[in-house]
C-alpha cells in the first residue's frame, strides 16, 4: 500500500531542485501539490469535447496557474472566467487576457480598468447600481448582470435585472448579457435532482435575460456542465483537477490531484498514522480529505492528518510518503505556491500557483 519509501529526515530538499527533468516525486519536500499529468490532459480533452471552444469559459479560481490554463487556451478555450481582480491581473500578464470575465462584484475596479486601458477585454459582473457605478468609475466598458438563480449569494432578483440593465447602459457600459450560477445544485450527488435543480434555476436566468437582453447567458459549473443547455458558455473550473465531493458525482473526469506527505510518526497501539499534511494543506470546507490507498482519515489539525491503514493492512513507516486526496480542490491550491506534474514516479515539470491573492 505504501510503496513510494525513503529515509526518515530526508523530506526537505531545496526548492530549486524541483526544476531538475531528473528529479523523482520521493525528492519533493512535502507537503506538496501533485498532479498526475495523464489524468490532467485527459480531463482537458474530455471537457474539450464536451464543450469546444467558447462553450466552455475556464474558470481560473480553481487551479490559480496560468500555466495550467495555457493549456486550456490551447484546447481553443481563450475566454477565462476569475473570481479575483488578481487573477484577472495575472492572466492578462500571461498573454491570456483575450476575454477575462470577472464573475464577481467589486466595489473599486480601478486595476480592472488599468487592464482595459492595456488592449485586454474585461467583462465585470455587477448586481446592484453600486457594483455598476464602480465598474464606470473604474474605466471597465462590459459587464454581465449576475441574477440570483437560487444560490443565497450575490446576484439581483430575477425581475429586477432589466431595470439594473437599464442602469447600467446609462452609465455608458455595454451590457454583454446575464449571468446566474446555480452553485446549489452543481455538487447534488442525485443527477434527476440535479438536473431538476438546474432547470430551475434556466427558468429564472432566462426570464432575466429576455429583459436585459445581449449575446451572453453565463453560468454552470463542473457538476452540471452538461445539465445547463441554456447558458451559452459554462464557468466549469474543478474538471481539471477534481476532488473527492466532485468525484462522487460519477463524472467522466478523473482524480488528477493529490497532496504528497510524509509520515511523522507512528502510534503502533492506537494503530493510527501521522503525516504532515493538515488543515493549512488541505481545504476542508467540504469535509475530510481521503487517503488515496483507501486508509481512514481520523482527523486532521493544523499540521497534520492522523490515519489509520486500510483493514488488513499494515501501519506504514516513519518516512513513508503517502497521498492525500483533498475535498475540496480550489482552496487546497490556493495553500501551496506550486503544483508539481508528475507521471509514474518522475516530476515532468513544477507550474507555480502564480494567481493566489488578490
């Protein structure tokens, strides 16, 4: 079960060395961002199918890389969805600021402005006059109008967003059309509910969008990317990467990535494990992470997970490496400073996670 060994005390190598083509995955220091590179391209392809070109619109926010979302671009998906103004900033730098929708209310979007002035497109989501007198201050020229399509968060009423439209053209902004994101029903592990969920929430962006009007309806995700027939392009993000609360859907994308770490120490009685892999590695929004060997996650703290083996199986060894799959992928990247692709027991190639912050 735990094959990948090495010597106790040797899980900390300088970082440098991760560049090396020669560099094996028991060299990185742990914890550490792994990403099985076969895995990650046949997720791509497969959503490349499913949604080509424009269709699809990235979402960044959950793998933060613009390394990784050249590849994206690369698969003909060159309109990218953020959820931050850094993002936005880091894409544009990447030479990926083609079509960058920033599918969230800001309230200062001056950097965003600076873009537009740069030749990048931005479009901004705005729901109430204030996000729309921001996105004028701040010399953005396109927005959406982000409707509240059942999910309790942001988004205008449905039957306000032809006024706030209005408002908006007033203030000299194109408006491109609406966007509604049914992030309620996108992680419902019942698919007749899901789709139930989805068409729902189609009926109350439609009728928002026969009264804004504009080319655009916006939405989805990775758990109803092929549910959502009304949106003319789908924010999917996690498809690249997944987790375990995506994974339950029976999806056809794959477990690209797991958290590498180090067993610390041993309790033989208890019959549990400790790794340096916890809270400040893992995001646990969605529930404990997973041991990718079918082991039990027992809990985790700050710097640890404590596990015990699988039934029948033996406690691994202080210096063991072992994987931890995450729950949930977006803010599990967002802990680490790089992703490391590996294939077998080799690293290809080390991404720097170059869109954290804000």
């Amino acid at each position: 079960m735990f094959a990948l060994r090495r010597g106790y005390g040797t899980n900390r190598h300088p970082v440098e060395k991760i560049r090396s083509s020669e560099m094996l995955v028991r060299e990185v220091p742990t914890p550490a961002l792994l990403v099985d590179v076969g895995v990650l391209d046949a997720n791509l392809a497969a959503m490349a199918a499913a949604l080509p070109a424009l269709r699809l619109r990235p979402h960044v926010k959950a793998h933060k890389c613009t390394a990784l979302a050249g590849r994206q671009a690369a698969l003909g998906h060159t309109g990218f969805t953020c959820a931050t103004i850094k993002e936005a900033e880091g894409m544009a730098s990447a030479g990926l600021g083609r079509d960058l929708l920033v599918a969230n209310e800001v309230v200062d979007a001056r950097r965003l402005g600076r873009l537009v002035d740069a030749g990048h497109r931005v479009t901004l989501a705005v729901d109430s006059p204030d996000t729309v007198a921001a996105a004028a201050a701040g010399g953005v020229r396109e927005v959406l109008i982000d409707v509240n399509v059942g999910l309790p968060r942001c988004g205008v009423a449905p039957e306000e967003a032809g006024a706030l439209a209005d408002n908006a053209r007033a203030c000299g902004l194109e408006v491109r059309g609406v966007m509604g994101y049914e992030g309620h029903a996108v992680l419902l592990e019942d698919r007749a509910r899901r789709l139930e969920e989805v068409e729902q929430s189609a009926a109350l962006l439609a009728g928002a969008h026969e009264a804004v009007g504009g080319a655009v309806i916006s939405g989805g995700g990775t758990g109803t990317y092929d549910l959502n027939t009304l949106a003319t392009e789908i924010q999917a993000g996690s498809y690249a990467l997944m987790d375990t609360a995506y994974g339950r859907l029976g999806l056809p994308f794959g477990q690209a990535i797991s958290v590498m770490a180090t067993v610390i120490s041993l309790n033989r009685a208890g019959g549990w494990a400790v790794a340096d892999c916890g809270l400040k590695a893992l995001g646990m929004d969605h529930g404990d992470p997973s041991m990718a060997d079918g082991g039990a996650v027992l809990f985790c703290s700050d710097e640890h997970v404590v596990f015990a083996p699988p039934e029948g199986a033996t406690l691994p060894s202080v210096g063991d490496l072992v994987r931890v799959i995450p729950a949930h992928v977006d803010p599990t990247v967002a802990y680490h400073d790089r992703m490391h692709l590996v294939a077998g027991e080799e690293v290809l190639d080390s991404w720097a996670v170059d869109l954290r912050g804000w």
